[in-house]
C-alpha cells in the first residue's frame, strides 16, 4: 500500500494586540486610555502557545511594537519557541492614516523595539486593518528600504476597513517593489468573487466545517499554501466588555470567543502549520510569485 501524500504546509499568523487596540472598538478605547487598561493580552498568547506546542505547530507572530515594549518577555518566550516574530507596526495605526514618513518611522521603532527583544531578525510586516493597497504604493517602498522582506497586508475580499478588494489571491510582486513580497490572506474564489477563508472574525462566526472545507479547497483545488490569522484577544472570553461600543461592532468582537480555542485545536490537528518564512520560501530568499497586475483567480 503506498503512502498517504504528506499535507499541504499552510501557514498560522497571529496578530498580537490587545483587546483595547482592536479597530472595531476604536470609538470606545482611544489610544489615550490605553496604559489605564488592564493588560490581558499575555496570557491569551500563551495559551495560543500551547495549542501550538501541543500540535508541533508553527506559526508568524506580528507584534505591535506598544505590546513588545510592555511584554518583552513575552516575545522573547515566542521566538524561543521556535515562531517567527514579525511586526504590526506600533500602535495600530492604519497606514493610510499616516504620512509616508510617520509611516516609516511608526516600522523602524517598532522593528527596533521586537528585535532587541526577540534577538532575531524581524522581516515580515503586517499592515493594521490591512491598510496598505493602491492609494498607498509609497508603504511597499517604504519597507523594502527598511530592510522588510515581505508583508501580509492584503485580504482580497470587499468589507470595510479592508483596503486592496482587487489584489491577487496568491504572493505577488507590489508596484514600487524590487524585491519585497505581497502575501494575502487566504481566499476562495467562487463565481466572479473572492470569499474570506483566512480567520479572524470569520472563524469565531461561522461554523468551523466551514474554514476547513475552505481551506482544503485551497490546499487540494487551487494547490496553493493558505495564510490564515487570528488575535490573541479571541480567546479570551473573559476580557472587559467595552461601554457604548456600536452593536456591529459588540457583535464582530465577542461573538463566539468561548469557541476559539477548541476551534483553534481542531485546525491545528486538522491542517500542517509553519512560519511564513518558511511557508513561502522567503527564510532562503525565494518564494512564487504572480504579477502586481493579475487578475484574482
């Protein structure tokens, strides 16, 4: 009897913020108020790290430099596990709220802050909100001259806040780039239209049966690596409910946060999950890539 093929090797991002830094809930909690909340977002990311140990997992942790500089040993205990640390830029800002210049400070300090903690290299960014598209070709620049190898700031689906609806499904090349690397977050392409398949509040609202039939449809149709994320506040059922919040808004963040772990442990067993360095061939300099041009497929 021959073997079974071995799994497709996706790859697992968290977006490490707190509870309070979320964009949903940005009327509520302003950055003003932050250091006067109560900081839970240690022991929410660590219980992802022990989901990930108990399944040998791997995974891309993109750190606010604001949680590094508070929680240095908790980026530290990240990359001693074997994790990629990767930065969220500093404060949460979406990058179309700042100038190309704030821009690239805001990833410079917050780059410096991970690295002197972690004592890695940081080369991955992620846009807050997935803030980067067309109206800002100036933020790819601004990272490959940084010394950025790739972002993952793009989720091509239509929702709001979200900034590249049209970008392709798979890594391409930014326009600006010489060398910098685009790597979405995970979709399903249905009809003429991308479908979220890559976490977040998806996860927690809609049945699991669904991001696993999702994701082996990637995997197994399209034969592509899926870039899924989640936040470590999404398994935290018992963190402060916030005050005057929009009711859309209460119900993106805390629907379903009770479920995420179990959810998490099952898509842990189900799908093989490393780094994106490594996922993407980027740890060795090479990874596939499509025209900044291409049409979703």
């Amino acid at each position: 009897m021959s073997a079974s093929p071995p799994k497709p090797v996706n790859a697992l991002t968290v977006d490490v913020e707190e509870y309070f830094q979320v964009q949903a809930l940005s009327s509520v909690y302003k950055p003003s108020t932050w250091d006067g909340c109560e900081s839970r977002v240690a022991q929410s990311t660590d219980a992802i790290l022990t989901v990930l140990d108990s399944s040998c997992a791997r995974a891309t942790f993109f750190i606010l430099g604001w949680v590094a500089e508070r929680q240095a040993g908790l980026v530290r205990r990240i990359a001693a596990a074997g994790h990629e640390v990767a930065c969220h830029g500093y404060g949460h800002q979406r990058v179309d709220a700042l100038t190309p210049e704030e821009f690239r400070n805001d990833v410079r300090r917050s780059r410096a802050i991970l690295e002197d903690a972690a004592g890695v290299a940081v080369r991955g960014y992620r846009a807050p909100t997935f803030s980067v598209g067309p109206h800002t070709p100036w933020a790819w620049r601004v990272l490959e001259e940084e010394g950025y190898a790739y972002s993952s700031s793009a989720y091509p689906v239509v929702r709001d806040y979200y900034a590249f609806a049209e970008a392709p499904r798979g890594p391409f090349r930014p326009q600006g780039a010489e060398t910098l690397m685009e790597i979405p977050i995970a979709t399903v392409r249905l009809g003429e239209r991308n479908w979220p398949a890559g976490g977040g509040g998806y996860f927690r609202l809609l049945p699991y049966a669904i991001s696993r039939w999702a994701l082996r449809r990637i995997n197994e149709v399209d034969r592509m690596p899926a870039v899924f994320y989640l936040h470590p506040w999404e398994l935290d059922p018992g963190q402060p409910r916030a005050k005057g919040a929009p009711l859309k808004s209460n119900l993106r963040h805390y629907m379903n946060l009770g479920a995420t772990r179990r959810r998490l442990e099952r898509l842990a067993r189900d799908f093989h999950w490393d780094r994106m360095d490594r996922v993407f061939g980027l740890d060795q300099g090479e990874a596939p890539i499509a025209s900044p041009q291409a049409t979703p497929a």
